[in-house]
C-alpha cells in the first residue's frame, strides 16, 4: 500500500522503521516514508519529520526544519505540534523567539484539540503565571 501511495501506509511504514517494528531499524528509511505521507498532507508525518529533523535522526539535525514541520503539522491541527510550538514560543528554543502572546495561542489551539500540556499552559499563561 506504501508504495502505491497511501498516505497512512507511507507514515505507518515510517514508525516501522523509525521503531525497528518488523523491519530493520532505519532511521533514513524512516523519514523516506515520512516525507511522502507529509508531502500528500498527512499531519501526523510532518510531526514525525519535525521530530526527526529535531533530534537528527536520519537526517541532519537542523532546528529551522524541524520547527518548520512542526508548524505545517499544527496549522492542521496537530494538537502534540501545537503544543510544541508553544513550548519554543515560550521557551524561545531551537531559534524561535520568545513571545508569549503566540505561546498562548498555539497552547490554546492545542487545548482545543485535546492536549492537556496545551491546556495546563494556557491556563498558566492566562493567570500570569509564566
């Protein structure tokens, strides 16, 4: 199904290999599989591949694509991407500035989306406690 181009195929194929889970562990291989899903739109492969690009696991490691896939998968409503973003908005890591007023919107997206971390930090924002 993978090779025919089913998105959710591809990106199941890339936690196979990401994992070790029934194949060899294969990082490069992984993100191979991840990069397609993400190209055909598949959020949950381009949180995949922020993570990837974040840890340089079958990559480089480069903090611009890592956030830059971080972003793509929460403007579609990742709620675990979101969260993250939040984080480096508050944090300011991986070469995002710190801005508090994005930090709260991106938790507050993620708390909308089921995130508790996204939820527990809005309200931290929101009661100045950050």
């Amino acid at each position: 199904m993978a090779e025919q181009g089913y998105a959710k195929a591809q990106f199941n194929l890339g936690v196979m290999y990401a994992k070790g889970q029934g194949v060899k562990q294969d990082d490069f291989e992984a993100v191979k599989w991840f990069r397609k899903a993400a190209e055909q739109g598949y959020a949950e492969a381009k949180f995949n591949l922020g993570h990837m690009y974040s840890k340089g696991r079958g990559v480089k490691q480069d903090d611009f694509e890592a956030v830059n896939w971080y972003r793509k998968a929460a403007e579609q409503g990742h709620a675990n991407a979101q969260a993250i973003l939040g984080f480096l908005y508050l944090l300011g890591e991986r070469g995002v500035q710190v801005n508090k007023s994005l930090a709260k919107e991106w938790f507050g997206k993620a708390c909308d989306n089921g995130n508790q971390n996204g939820c527990e930090y809005y309200g931290k924002l929101n009661r100045g406690e950050l």
